[in-house]
C-alpha cells in the first residue's frame, strides 16, 4: 500500500507529531459506533504485535494485518484546508471525510 500526500497534509502531519517520535496508524475505529467503523489516524509510539509497515517516507504508516484488506494499493490522504481533519480517497473509492487525527502515545 501507498498513500500520497500533498505539502499542506505533510505539513500538517508533522504538526501532528509535535516534535516528537510517532508513527500514524490508519484504523477502523469500531468501538461503541454501531456501524462497521470509522476511519482514524492514530499517531503511536510504536507498532502493535499484529500491525504492518507499509510506508516509511516521508512518515512511517502502518495498520493491523487484519484491516488491510480494507484498503486499496494506492490512496491519497488530503487534509481539508481550514478545519483540521483529512480525507482518504483512492481511484475508485472514498474511504472517508472528516477523518480525524488521535494521538494514542502514552
């Protein structure tokens, strides 16, 4: 898996990180929504036994093993200009809007 990025979500990315180590890890959130997830990025220390790298540049991201048949070879990540979150979209699928960041590092 792949996922582009333009400068304005690079940038905004790493003011995610907020000067400190973090990897982003793109996960269907499925706790207490009633439905079959909501797309997150969370930004963690480290990888999950059962989680994945699948891209290292310009930010390392990774996901569960288990979710990524959920997503497609190629995506593009775009973050919404003035209102802080993101939209996730490939050639033939939008996976979500108004994807938020949640910073899971302890």
């Amino acid at each position: 898996m792949q996922i582009e990025l333009n400068a304005m979500t690079r940038e905004r990315l790493e003011q995610s990180l907020a000067g400190k180590p973090g990897q982003f890890k793109m996960f269907y959130d499925t706790e207490d929504c009633g439905c079959n997830g909501v797309l997150v990025i969370q930004v963690v220390s480290e990888p999950s036994p059962t989680d994945i790298v699948f891209q290292t540049e310009p930010f390392t991201f990774l996901c569960d093993r288990q979710q990524e048949l959920l997503f497609d070879d190629v995506m593009r990540l775009e973050a919404e200009a003035g209102y802080p979150a993101y939209k996730l979209t490939s050639d033939s699928t939008l996976f979500g809007s108004n994807i938020r960041v949640q910073d899971a590092r302890s």
